[in-house]
C-alpha cells in the first residue's frame, strides 16, 4: 500500500465517524489554544513590566544619598540622609570623567501645596535641571519645558503633570496661567503628557520648577544645595555598567571616601528591577503551561481512546486486509496515519482559536497577550506527537491480529 492510498483511506476513516473524530480534535484543540495563551500571558506580562520599568527612562542609573543618624541615635532608612549635591551632578556631567554617562538630571522633591485661587492641590514638587525631560523620558504636551537660562536666573516657572494640571484648572490647557507654591507665584510654561503610574506612584501629579528656584524661593534652609536623587543616563545599554563604575568612582573622590563599603550613597540601575519581574513572569509562565499542558493529555488520551474503538470496530476489516496479504506495519501505518491526522487537525484549529484570541482578549482584559511564532509552531509539532504517541499502542494491537482470530469475529 503506498502512502496516497494510506493517507486516502486514514482519511475517509476519519470522515466516515465525523462526530467521535470531532470530539478527539476537541480535546487537543483546547489545549493547544491554551498553551498559546498562557506563553503569550507570560510574554505579555514580562514585555508590560519591562516597559512600565523603562518609562522611568532609558538606560537610566539612580543615585540615591545614604541614611542618617539623629542625635538621639535613631537612624533613618536610605535616602534620608543629605549627602548628594548639585555639584555632583555638575562633576558627573564631564566626558573626562566619566565618558559612558550622557546626561545627567538631579533631583530635589518635596510635598507642597499648589494654590489657583479657591482651589489647592498638594503634590510633589521637583527641582531640577533642563536635563531631566530626556533623561526621565518624558514629554510634554504642551509649552515647553524649563532651560538652562531660567534655571541660571531662578525664574519662577513650573511644568506640570497632566493630573495635576486637571485638579487646579480643571483642564490640562494650563499653559500661561499662574500657580502659588509657598508663596510664591509661578507661570505655567508646559504640562507634560500622561506617563500612567509607577507602583503606587503617580508619574502625572507632579510640578516642575527650576532646581536653582526650589532651592533658594521654596527649601531654603541648610540643606538647599542638597539634591534628593540624581538620575544618571548611560550612553547606551551596553555601556550602562561602565557609567555606574565611573559614577561609583568619582562620588567617592569627591566624598573623599577610600571604601566602596563606607559610601553615603547608592547607585542602583534597573536592569536588577528588569531582571527580577521577568523572573517572576517567566516562573507563573512555566507553572499556567503545565497546567494547560495537561488538557494536552487528556487529549492525548483521548486519541487512544478513539483508535482503540476504531481498532475493535473494524477487526474483520483488519483481519480481511491481513488475510489478503497485507504485512503488520502497513496496518500498523494505517492507524498511525489516523491518529496523526486528528493530532494536526486539533493542533492547527488550536493554533488558529489561540491567535483570535490573543487578538480579542486583550480589548477584554486590559492585559497584553504576545503570540510567540515559536509557541505556535511547536504547539504543531506537539499535537502531531500526541497524534504518534497515543496512536502506537492501538496501531501495534491492530497490527498483531491473527488474520483467522480477526475474521471469526463478530
């Protein structure tokens, strides 16, 4: 028997028992499609955290001070201390010293109140440089941002953030309106775009000022020249860890520290935060398939299931082909074929409900859904093996019949 006629007769077998091959596919179909969207879940989910880490800017590193004693010896967590200047942001800014960062932007946060006549609305203010819409990655939808001649001449201008813009105005066309933080009147010269949210952190209710104007018009103090954070941005991705060595390096001689062990400060990057949720998303990706995995088996079962009956059903058929000559693997490559033809079917109607779903779920469940080409191919592969493997036992018990045993049956 060639394999035409092989695969014609494997073919009308299974046509001619249209409801039992139905429900075989059925069972493998449903596995296959969830296969492909738990690996599309857990793809999506590594590629929404990835980019929610990243919109806090591109190949940024943070620098953040240490932690500080009170005189009563109580210690503060890290950060709290005031250990990191604006001069240390001006130092890390050289190309001499450090030539893998590309930009720099210090920060000097503090909790104020915004006032707009009978309304008010405390938010984060932030001092910074012109430096900062890059470095943090951020837009601005309309005005402009602040420049380094306003931050020169401590101008009193301010950016907002798009909610804090609609809680003082209503709106977010705030552009040339006026604003008072701590008494002092501000012009609005930009509202930045929506950013969405950063754990429990807003990335839209925040102001902007010039860091010279926080410094001297709303912190005052003995503290004015400290900053509270400084974001470094590395020339590129590859060079990320070159610029947190030399940022590393040079605070220390500029805080005339010999120790890496005794630092005042601390230089974090995200590449940690990155690596960390994406282990996370990868483990829950490998627990939900092998959970889908198992309607796999099922299924797989199903198939023997199936061939078994199929086998018992045509005994005399078997036993008349057997009779008229025909050798043990031709039968057993009859059955074999059977099997594989509803593992394809099932896995390729699988691969097809799995891919409109992953297009039409999202818009469901707010959640991003990736459909891995490779995912979808193997889950082929996998469904003609299922076909294979579960076929072999009924194939071989088919193959093994004695052609008299099988012709004297009823």
């Amino acid at each position: 028997m060639t394999w035409t006629q092989t695969l014609h007769t494997a073919w009308s077998a299974v046509r001619s028992h249209t409801l039992r091959s139905t429900l075989t596919i059925l069972g493998i179909l449903i596995g296959i499609a969830a296969v492909i969207l738990t690996v599309g879940l857990g793809l999506g989910s590594q590629k929404d955290v990835s980019a929610r880490i990243n919109s806090l800017g591109s190949n940024l590193l943070i620098v953040t001070p240490g932690s500080s004693t009170s005189t009563t010896g109580v210690r503060g967590g890290f950060g709290s201390n005031t250990t990191l200047k604006r001069s240390d942001a001006v130092a890390l800014t050289s190309k001499d010293n450090a030539p893998d960062i590309a930009a720099v932007a210090p920060e000097k946060s503090t909790q104020l109140s915004l006032v707009n006549g009978t309304t008010n609305w405390t938010t984060t203010v932030t001092g910074t440089t012109a430096s900062w819409l890059g470095v943090r990655a951020r837009q601005l939808s309309a005005g402009q941002f602040i420049t380094v001649a306003q931050d020169t001449a401590r101008a009193d201008v301010v950016v907002l953030g798009a909610d804090t813009a609609t809680q003082l105005y209503g709106t977010t066309n705030a552009v040339g309106r006026t604003v008072t933080i701590n008494n002092v009147e501000f012009t609005v010269i930009g509202v930045l775009s929506t950013a969405g949210s950063s754990g429990n952190t807003s990335l839209d209710d925040l102001a902007v000022v010039p860091l010279s104007t926080a410094a001297e018009q709303l912190v005052g103090g003995s503290t004015r020249d400290a900053v509270s954070r400084i974001y470094i941005e590395a020339a590129s991705a590859q060079q990320l860890s070159g610029a947190s060595q030399e940022a590393t390096q040079l605070l220390l001689n500029l805080h005339s520290i010999t120790t890496a062990s005794s630092a005042d400060f601390t230089v974090s990057s995200q590449e940690s935060l990155v690596s960390t949720a994406t282990a996370v998303a990868r483990t829950l990706t490998v627990l939900l398939t092998g959970i889908a995995a198992l309607s796999l088996l099922v299924g797989g079962i199903g198939v023997m299931n199936i061939m078994l009956v199929s086998v018992t059903e045509r005994t005399r058929e078997i036993g008349l082909r057997k009779a008229l000559g025909a050798p043990p693997w031709a039968i057993r490559r009859q059955f074999l074929v059977e099997a594989s033809i509803l593992g394809l079917a099932g896995g390729l109607l699988g691969c097809l409900l799995g891919v409109v779903s992953a297009r039409t779920l999202p818009k469901l469940l707010n959640s991003t859904i990736v459909v891995s080409g490779a995912a979808v191919a193997g889950s082929v592969v996998v469904a003609v093996a299922i076909g294979l493997v579960f076929g072999v036992y009924p194939a071989t018990r088919a193959a093994r019949l004695a052609p008299i045993d099988a012709l004297r049956s009823e």
